[in-house]
C-alpha cells in the first residue's frame, strides 16, 4: 500500500499529483470494488459523484470504469453533485456503496475520495476499517486488468449517467416548506464558495443572490471553501451592502453550512445545531436522541437535560455520528465544523437541506436569525465560540501533543477541572473548555475553545498554543 494513502475522519485525501495521483486512485478504486464484491449482493452498484475541482470528473470516471470491471454497475453523475445528493441517490437506488470524489472543504490543491453507506450516510468505521484492509492485501501493486473505454461500459449499461440534481429536488419540495420561505419574502444572498452548491439553489429559490457561483477549481478569493468567519468575508460584507436577511453559505461538497445574520455577523455551526434541535423538538414536535461530537457546544448536552433528551458524544468525524443515525431514533446529530443530520432527511451532513431548514425556522416564526440567536443567550447564557487552526511542522505537532498528553491542572489562570481524551485533548475549566486535536486530512493542529465571552475564548486559545 502507498504510504500517502491514509483514510482520515471522513476517508481518503491527499494532494493532487504528490498523494492524490491517478495510481493511488486505482489502488482506492480496486480495494473498494473488491469490498463491494465481498458484500456478496446478487446486483452489486454503487453510486458515483464529484465535485469543482481539478480533475474530479476524470477521476470519477476512472473509478466508475474499474468499479465496473468487476461486474458493479455504477451510476454515475452527470455533472457537478454534493455529497448529499450522492448519499441520497445511494440510498434511494438501494445501491450496495457510494464514492464522492471531493475534498470537501479542504484547499484547492487537495482531492479526496469520500465513501458513503448503503443507508445514505458515511460509512461506518467498520466498513472503512475493511477498505482499508483490502487496500493492504493490495501492498500497493494494482491487479492487472483490462479496461474498456468509458464509452464502451455505457453502450453496456455497465455505467450508467444519470442526473443526481432533479429527484432530489423534488424531495426537498416534500420534505421542507419552501413556500413559507417564499411568501417571508426574505433577502438572502448564498454564497457556494464555488464548490458543489454552484448552479443549484436558484433552482430553488429564484430570488436569491447568488456569488461565488461560477466553475473555479482555484476556488478564487475564497481561498479554501469552508463557511467559517475567517473564510465569510466577502459574504459579510455583501450581506450588509446589499441591505439582506441573511446569508447562507455551503463549503466545497456543500455538505456543511454557515449563516450570517442581517447584521452581517457570522452565525457560528453551535448556534445553528441549538436552533435546528430546538425547532425540531418545540415546533416540529419530533421526537429522539441527540448525537454530538467533542467538539460541540456544552449548550447541547444542557438543553437535553432540560428536556430529558437522550444525548450521546463521539469522537470528530461525522462517521461516528451517522452509526448512531443508522441504528437508533435520532432527533439530530452533529459536530462543530458546520455537518449536521436530522429525523427530516437522510442520516447525512447537508448544507443546502440545512440552511433551508433554517429559512424555514425563520419564516414561520417570523423572527431574524438575529433574534433567535439572541434568545439562545437568554437561556443559556452566553456561550461564544473560537476555533484556531495552526498549520505546524511535525516536530512541533508531536510537542504540543505531548504538552497535552501530560494533563496539565492549569491554563494561563484557569484551573483544569477535568480532561477528555476520547478525541485530542479537551480541558475544561470553570465556564468554559479547550480542546486541542490533530487534523486528520491536513498538517496542523486544531484549537477549539468555548467560554461565555470571546476574551476568554481567546485566551483560552492562546494558553493552548503555550503548550509544551
């Protein structure tokens, strides 16, 4: 197996042409048809989609070509699609696998390949943990086969083009109502960061301001297209200029989501979790446990407890969520990073679904993103939030982790109250908590940190970075 392959919190990614090259892929590609033959299903399929990048079709097709060499019939996408259409299409054609050639929302140079289970969600740690083993079984050599042509495998209905966008709009006209939206009359601006939400919520909502919405593999002024503050400005600021309600934003796989209130503050991926749970239970009326990661406000768990909710936590990564959804009643589960599922819809991360759920909110109780998030800290308190990601050398990763594995009692002032260690390093202190991990995709380490003001957010942020 090449040593550049490693599959992190939500698969494989590398960068393109050092680790993501078209010989590694071949070796992701066999090792997963081969997973899927061992399933031993009568029909084998999977579905296949990908992102703006660079090269994401041709590297889709490959898959496509050598999954189907095996015997799988594999739809394929037609054009541009989100994760969430691709886990929706593999849970709607009952296809034994999905594959998504994306890298989420990583920077422009990097490409990805993202594995997604038969009930519409992630894979399962399991089923990575056996893809991973076929990979071994490989050490890195190929099996010889005979390719056809892309054009022969769909003469064959080997490889089937399909258009991934048209169902799944008509289940979102089902399942959220979008005509209150429309009669709120709100102005929105969206902003695609030129990843997989390009061309699409127009077709939803006519009216809505869209930028960052042409083809841009470079991805532009966005940089990387994650919907964090630090990544939102140019939705800030439009926001503001063009006078709207709200901003709405989707990251390079358009399975995250980030708000902006009419204000042209940035709305936090906690806050969003609180509101999407609290409309769910209060006005929705539906009922479940509730999955966070680590990484999630300590809003959640108060709430739950409030209200005699179940509430389970994971490690960071979505996968660990989705299991949960697969297997139990769940209300709403989710991490920090802006990936949220709901009862409402498939066991996934979905920004679009997501951030129309929240127009929803908004139109039928006729309140501004502002004010519900005002009334947030009316009941619990001011709960602010940082997170700080510092790109490091391998030398300096293993010394702060090593600061972190001897458990310090004390950051800066703050006494240490207890430590979790399920996933990184996370502190807590009187009010508030650190939390300090190891990215799984990218060479630097996360500091994320919660208190009920910034100052000790960033406090708390800085203490971290003194470790080691």
């Amino acid at each position: 197996m090449s040593n550049s392959i490693v599959f992190g919190t939500d698969g494989w990614r590398g960068v393109i042409a050092r680790d993501f090259t078209f010989d590694n892929l071949t070796l992701v590609a066999h090792a997963t048809a081969r997973y899927i033959k061992g399933m031993k299903v009568a029909k084998p399929s999977a579905v296949i989609g990908y992102d703006t990048r660079f090269l994401s079709r041709e590297f889709a097709t490959e898959t496509a070509r050598i999954l189907a060499s095996y015997g799988i019939v594999v739809y394929l996408t037609d054009s541009i699609s989100s994760t969430p259409q691709v886990s929706f299409h593999t849970k709607q054609k009952g296809a034994s696998l999905g594959v998504v050639i994306t890298a989420s929302h990583n920077p422009p140079m990097y490409s990805g390949f993202k594995v997604k289970a038969s009930f519409g969600g992630p894979a399962i740690p399991e089923q990575i943990a056996e893809i991973e083993q076929e990979l071994a079984n490989l050490k890195g050599v190929a099996p010889k086969t005979s390719l056809k042509t892309y054009d022969e495998y769909v003469n064959s209905r080997a490889i089937r083009p399909f258009d991934a966008k048209e169902a799944y709009l008509r289940y979102l006209r089902k399942k959220l109502d979008l005509e209150a939206i429309r009669a709120a009359n709100l102005k929105i601006i969206y902003d695609p960061m030129h990843g997989a939400g390009i061309n699409f919520m127009q077709r939803i909502l006519p009216d809505i301001i869209e930028i960052h919405g042409d083809y841009n593999p470079s991805f532009g002024e966005v940089d990387h297209p994650e919907p964090i503050a630090e990544c939102l400005a140019p939705l800030m600021q439009t926001v503001r200029k063009k006078k709207a309600d709200v901003g709405m934003a989707t990251d390079g796989d358009a399975d995250r989501i980030g708000m902006v209130d009419h204000t042209g503050a940035f709305v936090d991926s906690h806050r969003i979790f609180m509101l999407l749970m609290k409309y769910l239970y209060e006005h929705k009326k539906r009922r479940g446990a509730v999955v966070k990661t680590v990484s999630l406000t300590s809003m959640v768990t108060a709430y739950c407890e409030k209200k005699g909710i179940p509430v389970y936590e994971t490690p960071v990564g979505f996968k660990y969520v989705a299991k949960y959804m697969s297997q139990e009643k769940i209300l709403i589960g989710g991490e920090e990073s802006g990936g949220l599922g709901t009862s409402l819809h498939i066991p996934e991360r979905d920004g679009v679904f997501n951030g129309l759920l929240l127009l929803e909110m908004m139109a039928t109780t006729k309140k501004s993103l502002k004010q519900l998030c005002d009334e947030l800290d009316e009941e619990f308190g001011p709960h602010r939030y940082r997170r700080n990601d510092v790109h490091v050398t391998e030398q300096q990763k293993k010394a702060i982790l090593a600061a972190c594995k001897r458990l310090p009692t004390k950051l800066g002032r703050y006494n240490v109250i207890r430590h979790d260690t399920r996933d990184g390093y996370k502190f807590y202190v009187d009010n508030g908590w650190l939390l300090i991990r190891a990215s799984g995709t990218e060479p630097l380490i996360r500091f994320y940190a919660e208190a009920e003001s910034l100052a000790k957010v960033n406090e708390l942020l800085e203490e971290g970075l003194k470790l080691k």
